[in-house]
C-alpha cells in the first residue's frame, strides 16, 4: 500500500491528454473462479461462519463447509433441472444465503448468474429475462413469481422457476414451480450420481469464463447487460482487499441490492478472497437493528443511506433534555475539532485527546453502537457526492469512512481514496492496477483488471464505450485535482452542458449543494441554453415532517406539507444559501438558482422519473413537467398542473395541484443582492 | 472523618433501612394499582390484619373470643397450643389469599367498570371492615411478634465502624434482614411480571380488559392473583413493622407514609415504589439530623408530604412512572 | 395484487369441510330494542364466510354473541357438533374462538412480542410453580411457544417491531399484530371485526393478501365483518348479508350479488 501522495508506483495517473502507461498489474492468483475459491475456503476456513441469516428471530448460520455443501446440493439441483453450460439463470431476491448460493451453484454449472432488481415491475423483470434468455429464474417468492407468470408468453426461453418462500404457492400449478428446499433435496439425494458431471463443469471454469452479468440501470435508454469475467471480479477483489487490508474476521451486513455491483463485489468477490462471512437481515425493515446485532468491521452504504441516518439521530436529539442536548453538542463540537485528525494519525494535544476519549465513553460510542458502528473500521461510500457536514460527522466520530468512484464496467472500482487521504470534496485516486484519463471534453476514461468484457448482445453500445485500447468512457465529468492528484467528479459528462452566455452549466453540483440540507430530498436544476438557472425540489417529508410537528403545524400529505408557506419560506432560505455560496465560485457564480417550484409529489421510480437507484432522470422530468419548466420561465406567480402517478402495484392515477413559483434573491462576490420582484 | 459526618453516615444507612419498610408497604399500592387501577386504601390495613392473625394463630388464640363469650357465657382464649412461626406464616398466607377471594367475590366482582373513585371509596370501606373484623377476631391490645428474625445492634458492624471510626454505628440486624427480604422479594416480582405466564396475563389486564378477554383470560382470576400478592407483600410488611414495633392499631397508619413514597416512584412502577421509600426514609432522617434541632424537631411527621408536594408540581407522574403525554 | 392472488386461490378451490359452528334463530335484545331478529346461519370448517350489511345492520352484535361478549335472549348456538351454554369472553377464547375488534384492543404498554405471546395463553399448560423451578417441561413449552409466535411474525412480516411498545406502532401496523395476536391462539374460528376499516387503498390490499394467506396456509376458519362490499366479495366464500338485524341473504358472493333484498338494502342506503 502507497502511503505518500505522490509518485505512486504500480499504476499511475495519466493527466489531460498525455498517457503514460506502464505494465498492467496482475495479481497472481491460482483460484480461475470463484467455486475454485469456495473450494479453497472451505478447506481453509472450514468451520467459519461464512453466512448469517436471521430467520424467525434468531441468526442461523452456515460454516464455509457448509455453505459448500449447501451450494453443491443447489447445483446438482440444477443440473437435474437440465440446465447447460452457457445458461443464463436470473435470480430475484433480497439479500438472502440462498440467492448468493444460487449465483455460485449457477457459476458450478458453467451457467451466468444474472441477479435482478427483485423489486422492478413486471415489464422491467421482462425484458431482462427476455434479453438474456434466461432458462431458469431463482426468486424470493409468490410475488416475483406472479410477476414473471404475468408475462411468461414473452419468455419462451424460460423453463424452471424456483421459489425460495413457499407461502401462497401451495395452489399454483408445479409443473415448472418448484420449491427451493426440494431443489435442494433432489440435489442431495442425486449426488452420486451427478457428481462426476458437476466436478466436470466445475474444472472447465477459467478466468474467461463470465462470472456474473449485471444489467445497468441505466439513466435513458433500456437496461444493458454487462459482462464481467471472473477475472474481473477476482482481480478487482484481490487488489481491493489487499488496498484495505480486509482480512478473514471482518464482518459485512448484506443489504444492498444484490443486483447493484457493488453487492456482488463485496458479497461475493471480496467475502470469498478474504473468506469473511456475510450477513443477511431479516427483512428489510430490520437492517436498522439487524446492524447493531452485527456490529459490521466494514461497512458500505450510499450517502443517502448515511444521511438519513445523520437525521435520525438530529431528530432524536431534538426531543432530547437540555442536559442531554448540551453534553453532545459540547463533545459533537470538540469531535469535529480534533476527531478527523486522530482518525488520520496526526498530531494532536494530550488534552485534546483526553477530552475525546471521555467523548467517546459518553458520546460518540454508545452513539456509534446504536448507529450499528460500534466495530466499523472501514466504511465506503459511493454513487453520488456526500454531503461534506455528513461525512466529516461521522469521520469526527472515529469511522474511517472513505469515497470511491466506482462503475459496473469497472467491476466497482475507478478510483478510491487510500487512509490518511480522505476528503469531502474527491474520489481518491486511481484504484490499483486502474488508469484514469481526462479527455478534453472533460469526460473520464479508465482501464484496469476489473475492465467488463462487454455488453452481452449489444455490440454497437460496446465499441461505443470501450475503445479497441480498453478504455472506458464513464460517461461523468471531472478532473484531476492538481495539488491532491485526486479526482473530482463535477457531473454526467452529457449533463454538462452551457448556458446562453456559453459558461459551463453543471447541474449536478447546483443539485447536490442544494440536497445537502435535510429539508430538500430532490433537486433538478435547469439552465441549459437558457439565461438563467431554476429547479423543481422534493422536501424530505421526514426531515420537513418533524420539523412540523414541533411546530404545530398539521398536514396531511406530502403535497399538502410540500405547499405550506412557511415550508416554501424556508426552502426559499435554503436556496439563498446556495447562491451566496455558489457566488463565491467565479466558475460557477452564473449556476445560481432564480426561480424555483417546490413539486406537488416526490420524484418516484415507478413513475419513472428516478432511476431505482434514485439518480435523477432529467430528460423525463423537463418532458413530463413541461408545464411547470414553461413557468419557470415565463413570470407567471402560479400554475395549476395534473400529473399521472402509478402505484406500487403498477395502477395508475393522477393528481392536480396549483403550485407556487418561488423567486430567490441571487448574490455578487459572496454578498447577497436583493432582485426586482415579478 | 469529621463527626458530624460520621453521625450523618449513620443517620443515612438507618434512613435507608427505615425506607425499606415504607417501600414494603408501598409494593402493595403498585401492585393492585397496575392491574386493576384500584388506589387500595385498605393495604395498610391489610399488613396489621396480617399481623394480628399472624401472632393469633402463633399463640393458639381463639378468633373472636370475646364474641363467642360474650354470645355463650364461655371464657375461651387461647386453644394452648403454639404453632411454629414457619406453619403459621403459611397458615396467614392462606387467609390472605382467602381474604383476596372474597373481596373480590363480595365487592370488586359488583363494581367492575364503575368510576375510580367509587373503586376508592369501596377500599376505604374494607379498610374500615378489616380494622373492625381484626379488632373482633384478635382482640385490640398490643401484641408483640417474634417470628425468630433476628433483632437489635449488629455487633460486626459496630465493631468495624468503631475501629475505624472510633465510632460504632448503631444498625439493628432486623433492618438487615427487612433490606434483603424487600429486594427478595422485588426481584421475584419482576421476574414473575415479565417471565411468568400469569405475570404477562397480569400485565395484559392492567393494560386492558377486553382484549385480555379475547385472548381468555380470566379477570375475577387475575385479580384475586393480584389481590393474594398484595396479601402477600402486607403480610410480609406486617412481620417487619409488627416485629419492630408491635402489633398495634396504629400500623395501619404507615399506610399514610407509603402516599408520599407513591408519588415519589410514581403509582405504575415497581423498581419506583423502592427508591421512592428509600428516598423518603433517608430524606426524613437526614432532614431530621440537619435541620430538626434548628426548628425544634419533629419533622419527621412532615418532611415526607412537603417532598411529595415538591414532587407533584415538577414531576407529577413520579420518578419512575409513566410519562403523562398529553396528545394535541 | 389481491386480484391475482384471488383468482388462483378460486381456481384452486378451497378446501371446505363440515359444519363448525351453527347459530339458530339467534335473538338479541338491548332493553325495548332488537339488535338482531331471529338469524341462522352456519360456519363451515376452512371456509372465509362473511357478514356483510350496512352499518347499524347488527353485524357487530353477531360477532359479539359469537365470541361471548354479548348473550342472546332466544336461540342456540352449537360448536363443534355441541350446544354451547352461555359463556364469558374468556372461555369462548378457551374453546378456540378467537377475534379482532373493530377498534383495536392490544396492550398498548407490552411490545409486539408479549402481545402476541398472550395470544398462546390457551396452550400454555405449566402451572405457577413448574415455571418457577423454570425447569425441563415449562422451558419446552415456553421455546415452543415462542417459535410458534416467530413464525406468525414472520407470516405478516412484523419482524421489525417485535420489540417495540404496541402503542408506538401506526394504525395499519395495529391491526396486523392483533391479527397476530389472534392467530397465535390457533384458533378453530377466526372473528375478525372490519379488519380493514380506516385503511388506505394499499395497507388494505396488504391486509386482504394476509387474511387469503391465512385461510390457505394454516386451513383457518375465518368469520368477517365488513362494510366494504368490494374488499367482501373477492375475498370470501359465503356471505350472509343483515339489514336492520334480519338475514336477508347467504350464499357465495355471486348469488348474494344477484339477490334483489341485497340489492334494495345496499341501493337505499349510501355506503362507502
């Protein structure tokens, strides 16, 4: 591990333009799969716990031999099924053993594991079934399997369905359903004599071989498949163990989707390499306290995940006794004094560090514990800016909690921030092995070990992405930050666009300096080709809610809260800020926001206006609010609007609302000037 | 150590003891207040009933002598024999739980979803009835009780506190006793309320009624259940008051001090019934020790209540009682 | 989702056996008035029957003559193939009739778990002192009972709030854990008081997912009042319907739909 800024050795950093590649890193690894490393595990880990679950109250567990066991059973299974080499077979669940166990069973069989968003509607789960013909579909339970059932006339290709909950499927039709356990069942009582078959398909694996294929969720345009080879994964999850030094005895707690790639690589890739054991929560309302059960050693979540967190605890403290509210604001302060430099090793004064540590004997820990941090000693977040208050709370508070730039195509990891060089404000630098590049468009490239193969049956959309070199196109904008050798993230490269007067328009970062107050869930900022900026908001309905609460204020809804005056007052507050702030900037001076509608309903996945990973989906909101843009920009002081919602369950409605259009004074230099109203 | 201080120590760890004893008495309040929100004004009464039955059947005495020799010219007093303190302990129990039977048989049975203050009124009564009932069965002399516990100054700790002091504290060993049976005894009540299958059907009807029903449990059960334990622990606060003071009319007058205790720990709370007394028999004791000589003594009679009032503008639900949420 | 799940569960036919309970001509009198005139009707084993009928129609009141908490001035009640003699709430609760209410009953102050916990009172046998030497068959019993409520929590997905205060809990949430509650008794005959009243459109879908679930899963003979003809009609086998506490229709939802007394009844009233 490289310590220094800089020069670094083993990979390097390739500035604007000008290249300088050295020798790809290989790692040297024996393992060509990860059954190959199952294999290796439960030799060598045999009677560790390799997965937890909670099941009816209680955390069940499974040895590494065990789970061996369990997913040999499973593949034998499979092969009874008739599934070939080459299959594909979806899988559909929340994180559970039991699907972790059906993409390495699937891996056994020489089949591609291809894990779904389990809760994308039923023409969604479609098209990815249908696009990968998949011949067999693992899934959670009746209502995956009502929603594959829904639309089986499109998939011809699709023979079995296993279900792993057997609850309300006691009526259904089995000819092609069947029970996980009874899977498992046939594959126990099938050993002997499909063994040979199994230890067959499992030596063909090779570091070609496709590991898994994670589709992409994608911001336009339909999802893609991407192929990532077990080199891929493997390489990736050597380097990045050995960069943080994870060891056997960590401890993950398993709840992102596990059709993100993040999931698979560090439930699968990393747990795997290092042999550490994964953990899945009981339900996913839990995780909150399945999390403190636990006491993770390595923890990632995105920001919005350590955000509502942060709230929480704000809104606890809130109703808290004075005395209470005094001693953690005393030792909260004194946290964010010294707490980021002990953290890093720096220098700092005896008393100081006394003062901490009793901080920590009544504060930050019993905070920590009941947060599920009390053991956390590496924490990652990823997939968009965090608010910088947010992160250095958490870092004052002793969690070494860093950011990585990461991407499916990369298998995770572009670049990522090494200890004792954390900030707010980057992404790290190349992760080992990576090269980055900056193109003078302003978007970034990479290439490295983890580099996917392609896009499964998508050629164009390949060479469109990666280059005959191996270089990527992220599709972000950024740069390499001179002094730190770290690089910035400012945007989606096509999102960066420029406004009348041709200075750069870069809605994201507007966006996210707005979203760093707890008040604004969602922001959309526009301004491209046009003369000045606006934006549509989601209030927080939690943060916003409580807010009202203590102040008497009585709502019934989210639209109805979202229009309260003194709501739109204080959004109007929020807004100012940012402008003085972004009035500092002389890059960014022109961004500031003028107008700006607080939406009578908050952005939703199912209406399609957010990705199910909530990135904002800008080209859908413009065209269906076309209406409130038009406002924006036409003086009008309100507009009376209806909008098309669907429900959960994929029904549609509508609601209608008159909503107000905020002015927001902007600033010069940092001083705040006041406009002419209308 | 200054002296003063060293008296103070004292006067503290006797404050201590004395709070137990409060506490005791206090328990029986809780118990029936949280099952069936009854404020039971007669639990006083029911530690100097069980007392007085408790010392009867040790001495073999004849229950309403004087009636029956009234009523047939006899003079019977005494049966002459004496009952062993353990048999007759168990003896008492059984009239108590008989004593919960009936009350509930006679009265509460008649009374159920009837206003609160009627259900105070209708403990008052019994407190009356049973003061009369003893009075009638046992003869209203003062009796002395002596169950075998073990009584006057604990000599080890006088020895030690003299040797390092130069002081020895005076600390009867009845006191002793009376601290660990009360945290006995709390303990087994927690334990029964939160593990035991008639502890949670307890707390299921304290909580409320008609679902309790729905899930079949008995009420009229629980409640002579409920009644029987606060026979118990009177019966319990009856062997340590009696055992120390005699078994006399005017035990039933600690019940007035248990008030105070109650709106210490709050009405709901178990664990509150014994810091509260421990609060009051300390507070009143070292109040007495500072400040007695100064106002001319006698505090004692009402340090208690003034705390209590304290407590009431500030902290009406108690230390430990429910919070008192007022929904808007 | 209710929709799907209806229509394989009708394809699949439920599994309805013989008669478990019989009320003949059941009379119900408050003081000069009369709640319910002269009604009977029967209960068939596994099968989800309904009552139905516009508010103040008596369905309440059957429900309570049902589980004890009312008695009847005329008429007999038979269970099981015996005539049932007037009983409290809490023996009916015994016998294994078990029930929601309308308005909720829990105990607000003990959490998830000890509510439910309550519910298995009618098979928790060891006596006061068996539990108090905490030895060898209360142990088994109290393990046994608390895997059998753990997988109730599990069956309505309430995992989450297993240790927190009832009275913390939302109103949706509520009328889940008393549905827990009930069916941690394994009761012979389920009551259930409107158990979708005051619910938005998707918490009574949820709802109505659970109580198919129930019937289908564990066999569950359920009894349902509600006010909501729509949520009724997919959701049973047989409906009886009341107006002003007389029958004035039974059968399956089909032949209730096309009798003309419901029709009038459900025309001339205004419902919701």
């Amino acid at each position: 591990m490289v310590k220094s800024a800089m020069p670094r050795q083993g990979w390097d950093i390739a500035d604007k333009g000008g290249v300088e590649v050295s020798e790809p890193m290989h790692a040297s690894s024996q393992y060509l799969s990860i059954p190959a490393i199952l294999r290796r595990n439960a030799e060598t880990y045999a009677d560790k716990p390799a997965y937890r679950e909670k099941d009816l109250g209680i955390w069940q567990s499974w040895t590494w031999s065990q789970a061996e066991r369990e997913i040999e059973s499973l593949a034998i299974g499979f092969l009874d099924l008739g599934v070939s080499e080459g299959d594909f077979i979806a899988i559909a669940g929340r994180n559970r053993p039991h699907f972790y166990w059906s993409m390495v069973a699937a891996q056994m069989v020489g089949a591609i594991p291809v894990p779904i968003y389990h809760d994308s509607a039923a023409d969604e789960m479609a098209y990815v079934l249908d696009h990968c013909g998949a011949c067999l579909a693992v899934v959670e339970d009746q209502e995956q399997i009502d929603k594959i059932l829904d639309v089986q006339e499109q998939l011809s290709r699709l023979k079995h369905m296993i279900y792993v909950d057997s609850r309300g499927m006691r009526k259904y039709d089995h000819a092609r359903l069947h029970q996980f356990s009874h899977v498992q069942d046939v594959g126990r009582s099938k050993r002997d004599e499909l063994t040979g078959e199994l230890e067959a398909r499992r030596s063909r694996l090779d570091y070609s071989s496709t590991c898994v294929m994670l589709y992409t969720s994608g911001t336009t345009g339909k999802p893609k498949g991407v192929v990532l080879s077990n080199r891929n994964i493997i390489e990736s999850s050597i380097a990045s163990c050995k960069f943080d030094g994870l060891g056997q005895n960590e401890e993950v707690l398993a709840y992102l989707p596990m059709a993100w790639v993040g999931d698979f690589m560090f439930s699968i890739g990393q747990a795997f390499w290092s042999g550490f054991c994964v953990n899945c929560p009981e339900s996913a309302d839990t995780m909150q306290m399945n999390l403190r059960e636990i006491g993770p050693t390595y923890y990632f979540a995105p920001p919005r995940v350590f955000e509502m967190q942060l709230t929480n605890v704000m809104i606890r403290m809130e109703d808290a006794g004075i005395l209470k509210k005094r001693i953690f604001g005393f030792f909260m302060d004194h946290a964010k004094k010294v707490g980021p430099a002990i953290l890093d090793r720096k220098r700092v004064g005896g008393w100081d560090r006394l003062k901490y540590w009793l901080g920590n004997l009544i504060v930050y820990g019993p905070l920590k514990d009941t947060l599920g941090f009390g053991r956390v000693r590496l924490g990652y977040t990823a997939g968009e800016a965090i608010g910088p208050e947010i992160f250095e709370f958490y870092r004052s508070l002793g969690i070494n909690l860093k950011q990585l730039y990461g991407q499916t195509e990369a298998s995770v990891f572009v670049t990522i921030q090494p200890d004792g060089e954390v900030r707010a404000d980057t992404v790290g630098v190349p992760a080992p092995g990576v090269q980055v590049k900056v193109a003078d468009s302003g978007e970034v490239f990479y290439r490295g070990p983890g580099t996917f193969v392609e896009y499964y049956k998508n050629p164009e959309s390949t060479a469109k992405t990666k280059d005959a070199d191996g270089w990527v196109a992220t599709g972000d904008a950024g740069f390499m930050d001179g002094t730190t050798g770290h690089l910035k993230i400012i945007d989606r490269a096509k999102d960066v666009g420029k406004m009348s007067s041709g200075k750069m328009f870069a809605p994201k970062y507007v966006e996210n300096k707005l979203k760093f107050f707890p008040d604004i869930l969602e922001a959309v900022v526009f301004g491209n080709q046009r003369e000045e900026c606006t934006a549509f908001m989601n209030i927080d309905l939690n943060a916003v809610g409580n807010w009202a609460e203590r102040n008497n204020i009585g709502y019934a809804s989210y639209q109805e809260l979202a229009s309260h005056p003194r709501v739109l007052e204080t959004i109007r507050e929020h807004v100012e800020e940012v402008n003085l702030s972004l009035s500092e900037d002389p890059m960014l001076a022109h961004s500031q926001i003028h107008r700006f509608i607080v939406l009578h309903k908050e952005l939703d996945a199912d209406d399609g206006e957010i990705t199910r990973t909530r990135k904002v989906r800008r080209g859908v909101i413009s065209e269906k609010y076309e209406d409130l843009l038009g406002a924006l920009y036409d003086g009008s002081r309100e507009i009376y609007t209806t909008t098309e919602v669907t429900y959960e369950d994929g029904r549609k409605g509508s609601i209608s609302a008159t909503l107000k259009i905020m002015d927001a004074a902007v600033a010069l230099d940092g001083k705040m000037e006041h406009m002419a109203a209308g | 150590m200054p002296d003063q201080l060293i008296f103070a120590t004292e006067v503290f760890l006797n404050g201590l003891m004395a709070g137990v004893l409060y506490a005791l008495v206090a328990l029986g309040f809780v118990l029936i207040y949280k099952a069936s929100g009854i404020f039971n004004y007669a639990q006083g009464v029911m530690a100097l009933f069980a007392a007085l039955t408790l010392v009867g059947i040790m001495k073999g005495q004849v229950p309403f002598a004087h009636l029956i020799n009234a009523v047939f010219g006899t003079h019977v007093h005494y049966f002459g024999w004496n009952v062993p303190a353990l048999v007759a302990i168990v003896l008492t129990m059984l009239v108590m739980v008989g004593l919960a039977w009936a009350v509930n048989e006679i009265v509460f049975k008649h009374l159920v979803n009837q206003e609160p203050i009627l259900l105070f009124m209708a403990t008052i009564g019994i407190a009356y009835f049973l003061e009369g009932i003893g009075d009638m069965m046992w003869g209203s002399e003062i009796k002395k009780l002596d169950v075998g516990l073990p009584q006057g100054i604990n000599l080890w700790i006088d020895n030690v506190t003299y040797n390092a002091f130069g002081y020895g504290f005076f600390i009867d060993n009845l006191d002793i006793v009376a601290t660990v049976v009360a945290a006995v005894l709390v303990f087994t009540l927690i334990v029964f309320a939160q593990y035991t299958k008639q502890g949670r059907a307890m707390r299921a009807v304290a909580d409320d009624h008609q679902a309790a029903l729905s899930v079949g449990i008995s009420l009229n059960f629980i409640w002579v259940m409920v009644w029987s334990l606060a026979g118990f622990v009177a019966l319990v606060a009856g062997i340590m008051w009696g055992t120390k003071s005699g078994v006399q009319f005017s035990l039933s007058l600690i019940a007035l001090k248990a008030l105070p205790v109650l709106m210490l720990g709050g009405f709901t709370s178990i664990p509150g019934a014994i810091v509260g007394g421990l609060i009051i028999g300390v507070g009143e004791k070292l109040f007495e020790f500072a400040i007695g000589p100064m106002v001319g003594g006698a505090t004692e009679n009402w340090f208690a209540y003034v705390l209590a009032l304290v407590f009431l503008v500030f902290r009406p639900q108690g230390l430990f009682g429910e919070k008192i949420i007022e929904r808007v | 989702m209710a929709n799907g799940v209806r229509a394989q569960a009708a394809a699949g036919g439920g599994i309805v056996g013989d008669v478990v309970l019989e009320m003949e001509n059941i009379i119900l009198r408050f003081g000069g008035v009369t709640a319910i005139k002269d009604i009977s009707f029967d209960i068939r084993r596994g099968e989800i029957r309904a009552i139905i009928g516009p508010n103040g129609a008596g369905k309440s009141s059957m429900l309570n003559v049902i589980s004890g908490f009312y008695h009847p001035q005329e008429g007999q009640i038979w269970y099981k193939g015996r005539e049932r003699p007037a009983m409290k709430p809490y023996e009916v609760a015994l016998q294994g009739i078990a029930r929601t209410f309308q308005n909720i009953a829990l105990f607000e102050g003990m959490t998830v778990l000890d509510n439910i916990m309550t519910g298995r009172i009618r098979q928790m046998k060891s006596g006061l002192l068996a539990q108090a030497l905490w030895k060898g068959k209360a142990e088994r019993e109290e393990t046994e009972n608390r895997e059998s409520v753990e997988r109730i929590i599990d069956f309505l997905e309430i995992q989450h709030i297993r240790k927190t205060p009832v009275g913390r809990l939302p109103y949706g949430l509520k009328k889940r854990v008393e549905l827990a509650r009930a069916l941690a008794a394994e009761p012979s005959i389920l009551l259930l008081d409107e158990p979708m009243a005051g619910m938005n459109v998707e918490e009574k879908e949820d709802m109505s997912r659970f109580v198919l679930d129930v019937n289908d899963e564990f066999g569950t003979t359920i009894v349902l009042i509600e006010h909501d003809m729509g949520v009724v009609m997919d959701l049973s086998d047989r409906v009886v319907v009341m107006d002003y506490g007389r029958k004035i229709g039974d059968g399956t939802p089909d032949e209730v739909r096309r009798n003309q007394d419901v029709i009038d009844a459900y025309l001339g009233v205004s419902h919701d």
